[in-house]
C-alpha cells in the first residue's frame, strides 16, 4: 500500500524541520552561554574593583584660580558645596590646597577662600578631587610626634605617635578604604587635648604599609591583625587603656580588633566615624548608586564569599561577610562605642549605624548629623564633632574632668 501524498510530504519535512529546532536550540544555547558568560565577568570585575586598591580619582573641576583675591572656583557637588574647611588634590605646581568657606556659588559652581597659599606663577590641572583630610602632614598639627614602625605579619607598618598626657591612655587611629594615615590628623588635637596619647597607624596594602602576597584588600578580615599589632606597640609602650578609633572602613578594622583582639582587656572603647558596620549594606548601596543591577551585585559578593572564585578576586581567601557584619554580632560587644555618621554620607549608608545602636543601646551611641557627608562632619561642625568626642570621653571616664 503506497503512502499518501500528506504522509510523504510530512515525512519529507521532518528531518529538515528537527534538524532546524536542533540547529536553533544549539544556538539559543550558545548565545545564552555567551550572555551568563559576560554576566559573570562583569560580576567577577565588580568583585575585584571592591578589594582591589585604587589611585584617588578626580570628582570636581577646577573651574577658575584667583591668585590675587586667593579664591577657586570649583564645579558644584553635594560635597564642594559644604560648608567648613577641606582639602583639594590637585595637579600643577601644588599637590593640594586647603580650602576655607563658601564665599559664592550658582547652579554650576562654587567659589571657596583658599587657605593654602597659591603664588601668581602655580598652575592647576582642570581635574581635582575634594578632600576631608585638611591637614596632609604631621608637622601641620605643630604637635610633638615621631614616626615609628609597627611590626605585624606582613612587616613593618608606619605610624605616627603624638604623646599627651601621662600616656596611660592611647588612641589608636585607623583610616579608610583609600586613604592614608593622613585622614585621621583631624582627630589628634581633640585627643591631645584631653591628655590621651594618638597613634596613628597604616595597614597593609594601604600604599604606606608592605603589600600583602596577594595586594588585595579583605575589608578588614585580616587588616585588622596589623592594628591589633599597634594595640600590642601601645601596652608594651605604656598604654594601660586604649581607645579604638575607624574611619570608614577602619570601622570596620576596628571593630574586628574589638571582637578579635588578643589585647581585648586594654581596649576601652570605640569611636567610629561614618564607619562600615556590615559591608553588605554598603555593596547594595553602592550598587544601587552605580546603576550596577542587583543580580551583578548578588553574583560579586558571592564571588567575593567563596573559595570557588579566589582565583579570580584574587583575595586570598573568601571574604568573611558573616563575620564582618557587627550588627548580627552585637551581643558579643563588650566595649562603649561612640558613632560619628551623617545620613545623607554619599558613601557608606548610615543604615547600619543605626542598627547598631538599636541592637545595643547600653554600648552604643549614635551622634547623627544630617548634611556632612562622608567622613567630613569635623569640617562641616568642627565643635559639634569635637565636643561630642570630649563628652563621650568623661562620661566614660576616659578622659581628665575639668
């Protein structure tokens, strides 16, 4: 019996027809592949942008220098809007300048009084970047001070030692993800002047301090060692109590040292400013701030978490998330912890500050500006931040009683 015409037609067809779905399936396949493949390299390269140390980028154009009148004019950000006194990275002929008031401003632009002083022959590059630090060397402070050498794990770490008082209370500094020693300079006078000995310490990987094998920052898992190392330079220099004090992510370094540190009994409290209290806030955050979707994000920090990925981070070792996050941790606090944090910070949500204090309101207290920014709120209320230190300070008995 000979087959229809339809039955001969349909079988005819069918081979071509799988072959064709096969042939479409192989290459939706692929450019799946290629899709979740690019996916996970942007992932992987977010990841290594966290932990990976970065040269400070330019975030203001300098729009106009006055030699004669002293003045800069600066384009117009959340930050160079601020004000108080700051400083400017620039290029040229000056490395940095300090910056005084807000004189005049527009839609566009801000005109501040410059500090630092400028000659008729400097020139300035357009790119510049805004600054918090004011002071940029020891000797600006005109307080005592020697340099000394800190021995940790990875060699030995620069600090600077300003003695006060009759040195049985030291505060240790601990400066930011980015930054160097010079950051904390603000704090030395507040301190010396409530007689308490501040050193002011470098971690590894900070461009001051040696390099670790792998020249990559773990968010404060293993820094926190090389702090923990300054607290042993302080007892064996004398310290009978010290104070920890972090900025940014030296929040986070510190609080490790506070949880972890062999010295735990020396400690006597924390003082953290604009600090990173869990990293995993923080990554949303920035996340969100960067356009950056939030499967991205989810992919780099379980990138960052795992051992899997280690390779391609280039950590060393998983990033303790866990571990990291001092709000899930709160009840093993021991230590009066005094947070410095504006809620419009721009960098570090102060989100989990106020977790924090929530969690542990018999430890911690909260000090929340509104318009300071990121670790500026010394330069934005320079009494308000001092006193709320001195304050702290007595009630918790830390420092002399007028």
């Amino acid at each position: 019996m000979k087959p229809s015409r339809r039955a001969a037609a349909r079988d005819a067809v069918a081979p071509g027809f799988v072959a064709g779905i096969r042939v479409a399936l192989t290459l939706l396949s692929t450019a799946l592949g290629v899709v979740l493949g690019a996916f996970t390299l942007v992932s992987l390269k977010v990841a290594r942008d966290v932990v990976t140390p970065a040269p400070r980028r330019a975030d203001t154009k300098i729009v106009n220098l006055d030699v004669a009148a002293q003045t800069i004019t600066l384009s117009r950000t959340p930050d160079t809007e601020l004000p108080g006194r700051y400083g400017l990275f620039t290029s040229g002929t000056e490395s940095y300048v300090k910056l005084g008031s807000v004189l005049s401003q527009d839609a566009t632009t801000v005109k501040r009084k410059l500090l630092t002083q400028v000659d008729a022959h400097s020139r300035l590059g357009a790119d510049a970047a805004f600054s918090g630090w004011y002071y940029d060397r020891p000797e600006q402070l005109h307080l005592p001070y020697s340099s000394e050498l800190i021995g940790s794990g990875v060699g030995p770490c620069p600090a600077w030692l300003f003695p006060a008082g009759d040195g049985d209370t030291w505060v240790v500094q601990v400066h930011g993800r980015g930054a160097t020693r010079a950051e904390c300079l603000r704090a030395v006078p507040v301190f010396h002047g409530s007689g308490i000995t501040t050193l002011v310490v470098s971690y590894r990987n900070d461009g001051e301090a040696p390099r670790s094998r792998t020249g990559t920052y773990t968010l404060g898992a293993t820094e926190w060692r090389d702090v923990d190392a300054a607290v042993g330079f302080a007892r064996r220099h004398g310290a009978k109590r010290v104070i920890l004090m972090g900025w940014s992510m030296g929040g986070a370094i510190s609080l490790q040292v506070a949880l972890g540190s062999a010295h735990r009994d020396l400690v006597a409290g924390v003082i953290l400013e604009s600090p990173v209290v869990d990293w995993r806030v923080v990554l949303d955050y920035q996340a969100r701030l960067n356009h950056i979707p939030n499967s991205v994000a989810g992919i780099a920090i379980g990138a960052l978490k795992t051992s899997w990925a280690t390779p391609l981070t280039r950590t060393g070792g998983p990033i303790p998330f866990d571990r990291l996050d001092v709000v899930a941790r709160a009840e093993e606090l021991r230590h009066p912890i005094l947070i410095l944090h504006s809620d419009d910070d721009g960098f570090v949500p102060s989100d989990a500050s106020h977790r924090l204090a929530e969690a542990r309101p018999d430890l911690v207290e909260l000090d929340s500006f509104d318009v300071a920014r990121h670790t500026k709120l010394w330069n934005y209320d320079q009494d308000r931040w001092s006193g709320a230190i001195t304050s702290w300070l007595r009630r918790h008995e830390l420092a002399p009683q007028e």
